[in-house]
C-alpha cells in the first residue's frame, strides 16, 4: 500500500536538497528551522532535513541503510517504485511512480522525469509547498565529478552530459507550466546550474527574503 502525502507545509517555502557537486561548498546550516527534503546521499550534508527521498532502488538503501539510521534526524524517509513495491522497510515511506512527465497531483504518486530531483519537486508539492528553492542541481559534471560526494561507479564527464541532456533535463520543462497554474513558485539557487528553466537567485538573497516575510 502507498502512502498519502500529507500537506504539511501548505503555502511555505521547501528547499531541495539535490546532490551536484556544488553542494559540498552550500551554506546549508543557513536552512535550519525551514523544510528541507534531502535527496540521497544530500542529507549528509544537512542531517536534519525533514525529508529523505531516494529513488535508487533497494540496492541504495541496502549501502547506506546503517548510515541513514544512525545520522539522519529528520521525519521522513521517502522511496518510490515503478512496477512492484519494494520489499516492506520499516519507517520507509513508499509513493507509486506514474508518467514520465508532467505534475502528479495524486498525494499517493509521482511523476519520475527520470531523475531523483524531478521527483522530490513534485513531492515538496504533495507537501504544499508554495515556494520551492533548488539546491545541489547542477545538472552538469564539474572537475570530473557527477556530484558531491564520489560513488562507486562514478560515470564519466562525457557520459553523465549525455544522460543529463537526452534524458534528465528536458523533463523538467513540462513541470514548469502546471506548477505556474497551482500558484507554486520555483527558484534555483544552485549556482552554474545547467537547469534554466527557472529563475536563478542568491541564496543568502532568497533566505533574506524569506526571513522578511515571517
């Protein structure tokens, strides 16, 4: 059975955290106190994010299972599957995957655009969000590195822009109209960020912002 996404954060700001390599060098002690869904491996970053969310199958959480229980302090651990759902795992909160593209608006599905940051932006819109700022989406490979924190079969420069660029980015997109008629804003504030169909701003900026309007 899937889980109902709550809307938790009705009319607030969510800060994705994604897991490009300019987030090893993001301030992001600066988001405490706000929400924050942590993709993958970005929650070591930021521990206390309030969302994990990860789409890399079973193998992803059987390799850092350990990791996750003994540093993340946040509410919610959050996976999604396609075909079948995955084996039950206690405190592991699971959503259906549905089309590739396009807004899910049924709390208990997302749309996949083929990459983990697609999802976790039509998540923090199951949560409500109102306000969505970017982090860690880079979308491109920087000093030979795909993201933040090395992995095991890291792909080459090379092969990791083919995959972004015929398969990843021109998904999100088909995002950007249906979020705009929910009333649902988007900003990325990952600097040299390959994603440009949203308005790029400052963090501290953003934050500054926020903080005003509180």
């Amino acid at each position: 059975m899937t889980w109902i996404v709550p809307p938790i954060w009705t009319g607030t700001t969510c800060y994705i955290l994604g897991c490009g390599y300019s987030l090893a060098s993001t301030p992001t002690k600066l988001l405490s106190g706000r929400h924050v869904i942590a993709v993958n491996d970005s929650y070591i970053r930021y521990p206390s994010a309030n969302v994990l969310y990860f789409c890399d199958g079973q193998k992803w959480w059987n390799d850092n299972c350990e990791e996750v229980r003994e540093h993340f302090r946040g509410h919610y651990i959050v996976t999604s599957h396609r075909d079948s759902p995955p084996p039950k795992i206690p405190g592991v909160c699971v959503l259906r995957l549905t089309e590739k593209t396009g807004l899910e608006t049924d709390p208990g599905m997302l749309r996949h655009g083929a990459n983990s940051g697609y999802q976790a932006i039509n998540l923090a819109f199951h949560f409500g969000a109102r306000r969505i700022v970017l982090l860690g989406m880079d979308m491109h490979a920087t000093n030979g590195y795909s993201h933040w924190r090395r992995r095991n079969r890291e792909p080459s420069p090379h092969s990791f822009h083919q995959i972004l660029q015929r398969h990843m980015l021109p998904n999100f997109q088909s995002l950007v109209s249906p979020l705009q008629k929910a009333g649902v804003e988007v900003i990325n504030c990952t600097p040299g960020s390959a994603l440009q169909c949203w308005p790029m701003r400052d963090l501290h900026e953003v934050l500054q912002e926020e903080d005003r309007l509180c």
